[in-house]
C-alpha cells in the first residue's frame, strides 16, 4: 500500500510539484484560455466554468469575446446584449454579476483588472477560488485554488476527509510557488480527466506513486444524484418570418427576462412539431413544441422578426428549440 505524500518533507512535496507539472505541460488539454494571460479573458472562462461543462463553454467563449474583446466593451454593452452572447450557458446571474463587475473595472480603475486576489473578491460575483485562479494564471500570485476536483485530488491523495479551511490550507501547502498558475490548472486538470468521481484512471495518473489511495478508489461506487423528469409543451406560432416569443418578467427568480416560447394549452391533441429533452440544474424535461394561432397573449408578448431573435436574451431552451426547427442560425 502507498504511503500518503508528508507534507512536512520538503522532497516530498518537491517530487509531487516535478511530477504533476511535467505531466501538465506534456498532457494539457488544448483549450483558448490557456492560450493567453490577458486577465479579463480569463476571468471571463473562469466565470464560465462555474457549474458547466468545458465543451460546453468552448463555443460560447469565442463568441462571447468576439463580442465584447475587452472589459471596456463588456462594462458599455446593455445588459440585454450580454443576456443574448451568454444565452444557453444558464445560470444568469453568472452573467449579469460579471457585467456589473466590468462597470466597476471600467469607471473606478480605467478598465485595469485588479492584479491581487484579495482585490479582486471586492469585485460582484467574484469568490475566493475565481479570484485565486485568475491572480495566480494571469498575475503570478502564490495562492491557490480549491474546487471540486482539487478537493477530491487532495482527499484521495491524503486519504483523509477535508473540510473548510483545512482543505485551503493543504492546497496553499503543495502549490509551486514559482508557477502557481500552470500549478493550479494541474490539479484542476488532474481531477478532471484522471481522478475522476466514481472510477479515477489510476494507471495514468502521474502522482499515483505519492498517492495513499491509490487503486482504492476502486471500491468508490458512483454517486448518482438524484433528478427529477418533467413534461411541458409550448406554442410555436409563427406569422411570416417572426415568431410570438414571451419575457420572463424581470423579478422572477429563474431566468428573469429571458425571452422564450409561449406555452400551449394543455389540450392540444395533435402531434407535436418536435420533442425535445433538455437539463436544466436537477431537473431532466420533456418537451412537446406544438404549432397553433396566437394564444391569449399575457404581458410582454412579442412577435419578433427571426432575424432579430439570435440579439434577444433567450433561453438555453429555446435557442435548442429553434435551431432544430432551422428558425435559429
């Protein structure tokens, strides 16, 4: 049985540092926002990132950049426009929180992002791992970041449970002092493709030597969470090249004025034009997409040219909706 890495032996963590980062540099994904040490790209990946897939992310990120380049253009932009570049990533807020904080960085600092982590945490929606990670890639600072998959790294590695700030401060205690941010990607990277919840890919780790539960994890079963299925069906009414779309009203808790499709009488008994599933955090939908006439239309109901439908703020939903009907580019 391996022995856990001692972190009061300098050889030892010296060896983890060598190892893990050699493994980075020849191993890393190729992804663009590790292309560039421009710290309002990467704070916008980073605020991507959160709680969403990479493959997800990739599309929106370039399109979000080519939006909005720099923070200056971002912290100008309405919010309906970062709505619209950020629709389909989901979680809103996300959004509307980093356009908030480019207005700050924009009128307060002249469009300079804060080079500290501990500035940066004044900035809206940014916490303290977002801001460790952008100090430590774009600035260089020393600090380190916890997530999910550092967590497990580290919990496996020391096969101990880790809580609070004991995991902080274990994670401060291994990182490379002379690369912190290729340091910290490595242990995000780590646990995103080889320590892995359920089954991780000991064979290939590049630790494994230093790691007490090593071929343990075997035993791990996988925790799957718990979701709930859900059916809808909503109204595709279209009247030459504009189709009814609805706004959520501003002061709802989920999505407020995003744009979507109407939903249809519960009576509707004909075929539907499409069926469609669709996730939304822990929920699992089934959707029914019926055409029909115009409905008794509620408050802020529009019928919207479809050339002016991709600049609207719609949701993820409605946006897969489209593109499958050949309405949405």
């Amino acid at each position: 049985m391996p022995h856990a890495i001692d972190l009061t032996k300098p050889t030892h963590t010296r060896s983890f540092r060598r190892n893990l980062l050699t493994w980075y540099r020849e191993h890393q994904r190729s992804l663009p926002w590790r292309k560039t040490r421009d710290p309002y790209r990467i704070w916008v990946s980073e605020i991507m990132l959160q709680q969403t897939r990479v493959a997800a992310v990739l599309e929106h990120y370039k399109r979000f950049l080519k939006k909005f380049p720099t923070v200056r253009h971002l912290a100008f932009a309405t919010e309906a426009e970062v709505l619209a570049a950020w629709s389909g990533l989901g979680y809103y807020r996300r959004a509307r929180m980093l356009h908030r904080a480019a207005k700050l960085v924009a009128t307060e600092r002249s469009g300079r992002v804060p080079q500290t982590a501990a500035e940066l945490r004044i900035l809206p929606g940014i916490g303290r791992y977002t801001a460790n990670a952008i100090a430590s890639i774009a600035f260089g600072e020393p600090v380190a970041v916890v997530d999910g998959n550092v967590e497990r790294v580290l919990e496996r590695l020391l096969q101990k449970k880790l809580s609070g700030e004991i995991v902080w401060r274990t994670a401060q205690a291994l990182l490379d002092l002379t690369s912190p941010g290729d340091f910290n990607q490595a242990m995000m990277e780590l646990g995103a493709t080889i320590c892995i919840p359920g089954v991780p890919l000991c064979y290939d780790c590049p630790i494994k030597k230093q790691c007490a539960s090593r071929g343990m994890e075997r035993k791990e079963p996988p925790i799957p969470g718990k979701r709930m299925r859900r059916s809808s069906s909503l109204l595709l009414v279209r009247r030459r090249d504009a189709i009814l779309l609805q706004q959520r009203a501003h002061n709802e808790r989920f999505m407020p004025g995003m744009w979507e499709l109407p939903e249809a009488a519960s009576e509707i008994a004909r075929e539907p034009l499409l069926r469609v599933k669709h996730s939304i955090t822990t929920s699992d939908w089934s959707v029914s997409v019926f055409s029909g006439p115009v409905p008794r239309l509620a408050l802020k109901t529009h019928l919207v040219p479809l050339a002016g439908v991709s600049q609207l703020p719609i949701t993820g939903l409605t946006r897969k909706i489209l593109r499958k009907l050949n309405l949405l580019s």
